[in-house]
C-alpha cells in the first residue's frame, strides 16, 4: 500500500491518502464533508471535484457519462470513481460541499490592504514632577500629536476615567488607540489591535474576530439570533415592537446580549480580551438595523416603507450596549430602502459587481431576498417577500439545517436517496433538500407544472384528504412519523419561487434586459450557499441558463463587513454603492402579477412581459 499526500481546498485540509482508497473515502476520512448520495456508487453524479495537480486513475465509464472529453482534460472526476496514483491537489466546488462545510467555506479570506479607521501608537510617556505637573491626558495627547504628527485634540470620557491609575501601573508606558482626533482606547504596549464584523441576521447572527493590523480572520462563528422568539420573519418583529414600545426594548436586548456573547467566545477561542476590540462593524437588513438601533420601525410596514436613516453611522460601541475597548465605535453601514438594507450593501461591497462590465445578476436568498441587476455599473434593485419555505418554515417536516436534515435528495429507480446533515438518521429536510425533493418530483412527472401532485408513484398517498410524498416511511423510522413532502408544501414552495424569479424578471425589462445576455449569477446569503443550482433552474426559481455562469459565494454580506471593518476606503465604497443604488418597489412593476402568476410554474421557461415560454 503506497500513501500520498493529497489536499484538498477551498477547505484546507490535508493529509495522506491511500492508494486503494477513493478520493471521496480519502476527504472523508480528512473530515471534508462532499456529498454523496449514491454510496460512492458513481451513479447519483453527486460528488464532483476538480484535480488540480498530481496523478490519479483513468476516468471510469460513469465518469465518461457525466463529463465531456474537455471536461476530463480540465480534470473534473466523480470522487468516488477516482484513486490517487501521485501526491495532487483537488479543488471542491461548492455545490459538492455538505452544508456544514459549506457555511465553513463562508468565512474564506479575502484579501485587501489593511487601512483601518483606528491606529495604535506606542508611547513612553515623561513622568510627571513639580516642575511638570502637566494633565495626564493633556501629557497623552501631547505626546501623540509630537511623536507621530497627529492632530488628536480630545480623548474619551471613559478613557479618561481609567487613564490615570493605568499610565502609573504600566510605569508611563502605554498603547494609544487612536480614530480620527480622538484616543478610543489605552492598553499596556503591545497590545492586539482586534476588530468585530457581524452580519446581523433574521435568523442567524455570524461574527467574525479580525486582526485589524495584519487584515487577518482569527475566529468566526455562526449563532442563532434569539430575537425569532418573537417571530420568524421581519414583519412579526415590527409589529411587536409597533405593538408595545417595551418589546422594542427587549428585542434590542436580545440582539445586543447574543453579540457580547458572540465576541466573548470569539476572543476565548484566541485568548483575547473583549477590551481588545477597536472596532466593530453591523450590518443587516433595514429591520434589524433599525431594532437594533432601537429606531422607530412602524413606518417600514407601510407604504412608501421608508427608513428612518439611510446613511452609514458611527456609534458608540457603549451607547449600543456592547462590551468592547472604553471608547470603541461601532459602525453601521449605510441602508438602501424600507426592504433592502445594510447586508446587501455588504454583499455588493465584497463581490465587487459595481466595477463589472456587462450584465451581472446578484441575488441575497433568504426570508427576504434583495435582488440587484448591474448593468455596466448601474445597479438597480428590489425585494422579493420570498418567506420561510426555504429555510423550513411552512413546511411540514421542514427544519433548519441542523444535524438529521435531509440536505440533498434524488429519486432514483430503486427509491429515494438522501444524505443528512452529519449523516445521521433523518429527522426532517431543511431548505436544500426541499429545493432538491420538489426539482425531483417535476422531473420524475409526480408534479406538474401548475405544481398539482398526480397519483403516478408508489410513494404518493392521501392524508387527511391531502395528497403526499413519502420521502422516508414510518418503517425505515422505526415506528416513528414519516417525513413527507405535501401539496401545501408544494404551494409554499411555489410562492417562495415566484416572488425570486418575478424580482428578476422586473430587473431585466426594466433594465431592457432578456435573461440571455445575463453573464453572471452571484447567489450569496446562507440558503443560497448550499442549494442545489440544477434544481433551482429546473423548478424555474432561477433563470435556464449554463451552470458556469452561476457562482455561489457564501455570506458575502458577512466579507462586507469585514472588509468595511479592515479598509477606510472600502466604507467610502459603500457608501457609494448605497447612494448609486436605483431601488424599484416590485409591486408596482408592469406586469407584475401576471409575471407573478407565470413565474409560479415549475420547468425551465423564459418570461417576456408577463408571459410565459417553456423552453427545453
């Protein structure tokens, strides 16, 4: 038996692999989550990787099917077909990825020069005497200003309030943390410098703990937002909070409490200090931007839904409620309209889509989906009310992608295959399976395409007068209930679709645009970093168009934030974005509900001013 040295990216992993063991048993055993639903049978086509470098075995003839001669010259293999005969190097795209991991590859670096809004200074200060009785911050700021040519002219009170006894404790010698004219902070030299970006969720809070000298991620991590027990959607929150102003309270309270837990175990994981973060930066949609601001929201239910701010803001880290250094700010990146705020500002910030040419299409999936046409730079943008069917919400056995989720599913000749989350025995399917188990319906002709369910499969059945699809019985779960995809479930999944695919549609005609010329699709958001793209075409969620234009890039309004965070030029960008931004309100588009209407059916089609043609 040889070994060799394979590693695998985007994930980082590495290791050594047998030379009778596949690729995909080799990833596996490394901890490198690809999916497979066939058992490594090569025949669900599930598992593709690219071999970038080294030596592996002659494509097999499942592979010849799968792949075109060209294909297997740029080294694309199924990973269960494929044995490694040299050390080699094998690229795993995203839609090969199970859901953990793929929200892992989420936090990928992106590179850019470190230019953050706060500087720290090294100081040896002279010590005070009778002949020099100077203030200690007058000292400070003197000090400063002379070393370094700086004009800092006030330090902050809270600083100010700990200066003293710290400048005598660390005997006069000190690290300044300066932003523009101000000293944010004091700490013993040398200290870290550290920065927080969150992206503030509805439903998912993700942070991420940042060297702000070097530009460098030391940690990040993913929590639920605690705000959902006041309602899984926007809409419930404001009305809460419209409701009695002391649930606004609450709400913000949960939100700020979930972020001083986040950072601490952020700073735990690298042995820091929350007194060690300079900086923050939030960003999230207009609701949650305003609920965490604690800003009025009633008129956000209403039409015109007008925001109460839409410029970016500089906050106290401590007048939000934030445990951070003594002075530290929190930063706020600018909002766009009632429905499309801070988060997608971030994710067109970190795809750069406002410096492409030609016609780009950029889609934030979620409860609420913001929807962005740019147009040689032009960017014009709406908000689809997608709701909570594909995150689980609505649905029957529908769940979030937690272990025991169906992620992915195919109907094949023999019965259903599925892989859960963490391999463990299913419990229920979260939004990627969902997406998956309706495309399989249609193409297996148990779903039409008005989305009625037709009594054809051995797996169809009636409960409760309501027709299902059994997608693991009461038998293969020991007695326990079966999960099942219903015709209701099927109607929500209908709605969520259309209101995406009528977004896209009133982007394109009102940019004079056909779905043809589109020359790229960047899906972000959660939900979007792990669906199946196929099946999203197939049910007509997403326009029919060759798989390498679509480019999925995980929480991209998460990499805005951090790059707001690490680079004062990259928030002068954002605003920039935000105020070139041309929003539509989608509702008083022409055409938009017989766009609507078309774009509720399954198949592949094109839309031309609220008609509907099917195309192979």
């Amino acid at each position: 038996m040889k070994l060799y040295h394979m590693d695998f990216e985007p994930v980082g992993r590495r290791g050594q692999c047998q030379d009778n063991e596949s690729l995909l048993d080799c990833a596996r055993r490394l901890g490198v989550g690809i999916i497979s639903l066939c058992g490594g049978q090569g025949t669900c086509h599930c598992c593709k990787v690219r071999v970038l470098s080294g030596t592996v075995s002659e494509p097999t003839s499942s592979e010849q099917e799968v792949f075109s001669p060209q294909e297997l010259q740029d080294g694309w293999r199924l990973a269960c077909q494929t044995y490694p005969i040299s050390d080699g190097k094998v690229s795993v795209p995203a839609e090969s990825v199970t859901t953990p991991q793929r929200i892992q590859v989420e936090g990928l670096e992106i590179t850019v020069h470190p230019e953050p809004p706060v500087r720290a200074y090294h100081l040896q200060l002279p010590t005070p005497s009778l002949s020099h009785p100077q203030a200690d911050a007058d000292r400070l700021l003197q000090a400063l200003n002379q070393q370094y040519q700086l004009g800092c002219s006030q330090v902050d009170i809270d600083v100010l309030r700990i200066l003293s006894p710290r400048l005598r404790s660390w005997n006069w010698q000190c690290q300044a943390t300066v932003r523009n004219d101000e000293v944010v902070a004091v700490s013993p030299y040398p200290s870290r410098q550290l920065g927080l970006a969150v992206d503030l969720g509805t439903t998912k809070i993700a942070g991420y703990l940042v060297d702000l000298s070097r530009g460098q991620t030391l940690a990040a991590k993913g929590i639920m937002n605690p705000q959902i027990s006041y309602g899984e959607d926007i809409i419930s929150r404001i009305t809460t909070v419209t409701k009695s102003p002391a649930e606004g309270v609450q709400l913000q309270k949960l939100a700020v409490e979930a972020l001083n837990e986040l950072a601490g175990d952020l700073c735990a994981e690298v042995g820091a200090d929350t007194e060690e973060i300079v900086e923050a930066v939030v960003v999230g949609n207009t609701a949650m931007h305003h609920l965490f601001l604690r800003l009025p929201v009633r008129q956000l239910a209403y039409s015109p839904f007008v925001p109460a701010v839409s410029q970016a803001l500089d906050i106290k880290a401590r007048d939000l409620g934030l445990h951070m250094a003594s002075g530290a700010y929190g930063h706020i990146l600018p909002n766009i309209a009632g429905f499309v705020g801070a988060d997608h500002v971030a994710m067109l910030l970190a795809t750069e889509v406002g410096q492409a040419k030609g016609l780009i299409l950029a889609l934030d999936i979620g409860t609420n989906t913001e929807v962005s046409l740019v147009n040689n730079g032009e960017i014009t943008t709406v908000s689809c009310a997608s709701g909570p069917a594909f995150e689980g919400g609505h649905i029957k056995d529908g769940m979030r992608a937690a272990s025991g989720a169906i992620e992915r599913l195919r109907i094949a000749t023999d019965g259903i295959q599925y892989q859960t989350i963490d391999g463990v025995p299913p419990v229920g399917i979260c939004g990627s399976g969902i997406l998956d188990a309706m495309a399989q319906l249609y193409l297996a002709g148990t779903v039409d395409h008005h989305g009625r369910m037709k009594d054809n499969h051995p797996h169809l059945r009636t409960d409760q007068k309501q027709r299902q699809f059994v997608l693991v019985s009461e038998e293969e779960r020991d007695g326990n209930p079966a999960i099942v995809i219903t015709q209701q479930d099927i109607r929500e999944l209908q709605l969520a679709k259309a209101a995406i695919r009528t977004g896209i549609q009133v982007l394109l005609e009102t940019n004079g645009g056909s779905e043809e010329e589109i020359e790229q699709v960047i899906i972000a958001g959660a939900f979007g970093s792990y669906i199946n793209v196929s099946s999203a075409i197939t049910i007509g969620m997403l326009p029919s168009l060759p798989l390498d234009r679509f480019r999925q890039v995980g929480n991209a309004a998460g990499m805005g934030a951090k790059l707001a965070l690490i680079s004062s030029s990259k928030r002068s960008q954002a605003q920039d974005i935000a105020s070139r931004v041309h929003y539509l309100e989608l509702a008083t588009a022409p055409n938009f509900m017989s766009t609507f209407s078309q774009a509720s059916y399954l198949g592949r089609y094109r839309l031309r001013q609220g008609k509907r043609r099917e195309i192979d």
